[in-house]
C-alpha cells in the first residue's frame, strides 16, 4: 500500500485512498456519518472520538478506519485519525441528508414526536433509494432544516455551514435564537418540548451564577432556571436586527 506525506503534518504519513470505491454497507454509511458529525469534512477526527460516538470498541475502530482508506472514503493517519476524502464527503452528507428528510417526514407527515424520530431515521436511512429520497423532499417541500433544526444537505452534496455556540456559553445580557437541538437524548429532547426551548425560539440570558451553575433565561414573559448541563444540548446565535424581544417558537 503506498503512503504518501498527510496533508495536516509535515512529514507524516497516511494511507493513499484507493480510487475503486465499493458499495457502502450500513456499517460504512454509520461511520462516514459519524465522522463527518465530528468535523471529519474539515480536519482530523480521532478513533476514540469516533468510538464514543458509535459506542463501539476504538480496536475495531481501527481495524474499520483502516478498511475506509484503503476503499478511498478517508484519508487515514495511524495514531491520529481519519478525515473525509471527497467522496467520503458525497456519500456522509448523501446519509445524513435522507436521514433528516425521515426525521421531517416522521413529524410534520406522520405526527411522531421530535424525540422519537432519531432512532427511525438511523434505522430507514439505510434503506432509502435516491427515487425515494427525492420524492420525499419534493413532498415536504425542497426543506432546509430538520426538526431539530439542523441543516439539511441539499440533493448536490451542499451543506449550510453556521456560526452557532452553546446556549449555556452565551453572556447575561445577550438574546439569542435557538437554531438547533442535539437529538441523541430523547428524554431532554421531551423536556425542552415541554419548557419551549426549541429551533426558532429567542430567549434573553437573565443571568448565570457559577457557583450554582444555574443560568436564568427569560422566555415568553416567563423566567426558567436551568443547570448548564440543561442548556449545552442546545445551540444558537444572537438576534438579528428584527429580533429583539424573547418569544416563543416559530410555527411547525
């Protein structure tokens, strides 16, 4: 196999992509996704960052990063990672955006809960013909965001890229829109639900006191008090010109 100096390092070596790629697997698909999730599009992710994420062992994560290369959908470097090569790219964003076309069309179709429709679309993503995938986003309309508000790859691979933080990391003060909600906790998915905090939602940050690590956010007229830990699933940008009142949800 020949190695050739990694783009990232100086010096270093990764494995050459092969250019015959093969036909994905759901395994192959769960892991293009999951290393794009991680900024695999953009820089070096680790095994054990990809382990955590998967919940598998970082020996078989190896073992797998080392069959990815050599099919050519990653650049890998032993010891440090693995990074998406263009067609690794093509295909994670081709996963990931049939896997919130589901998501969409579970809740604004089918009536699920947005907490539920995570584990669907991880299960239907896999199974979804490129007929079927676009027929789906001409139903719901050429969607661009998901119900967790995350962006939706368009049909050519496009992705919208955001300047978002943490809810829990803005200072008090600041009134800030929810653009997205992490959708791997269904029971915090169902809490925020129930609180209102949800993509399109302006909140103001009342205040935040460190020693109690609890942070008070005004919402509708009404003040909330949650811990941190309540608030870093939750990610936004501060209001626009337009913007400057806290208020409830945008409509589904």
């Amino acid at each position: 196999m020949d190695l050739i100096p990694g783009p990232w390092d100086d010096g270093a070596a990764i494995t050459e992509p092969s250019t015959n790629l093969e036909p994905t697997s759901r395994a192959v698909q769960d892991y293009l996704k999951a290393i794009h999730s991680l900024g695999g599009a953009e820089a070096m992710v680790s095994p054990m960052e990809i382990a955590s994420r998967l919940r598998v062992r970082a020996p078989s994560v190896t073992g797998m990063l080392k069959r990815l290369a050599e099919a050519g959908w990653i650049w890998y470097e032993p010891g440090k990672g693995a990074r998406l090569t263009e067609q690794g790219r093509v295909e994670a964003r081709r996963v990931i955006r049939r896997h919130r076309l589901v998501e969409l069309f579970l809740t604004r179709v089918l009536g699920l809960d947005w907490s539920e429709v995570d584990a669907e679309a991880d299960a239907l993503e896999h199974a979804i013909s490129p007929r079927l995938e676009q027929a789906l986003a001409e139903h719901l309309g050429e969607p661009l965001e998901d119900p967790h508000g995350h962006p939706i790859p368009t049909r050519e691979g496009e992705l919208a890229q955001r300047h978002l933080q943490s809810l829990a990391d803005f200072a008090p003060g600041q009134t800030v829109i929810i653009r997205e909600a992490q959708d791997e906790q269904p029971a915090r998915l169902r809490r925020w639900r129930e609180l209102g905090l949800v993509p399109g939602t302006v909140v103001r940050i009342v205040s935040h006191h460190p020693l109690d690590n609890v942070i008070h956010l005004e919402l509708g007229g009404r003040t909330l008090s949650l811990g941190r830990e309540g608030l870093i699933g939750l990610r936004g940008e501060p209001v626009t010109t337009g913007e400057t009142h806290p208020q409830g949800p945008r409509s589904a």
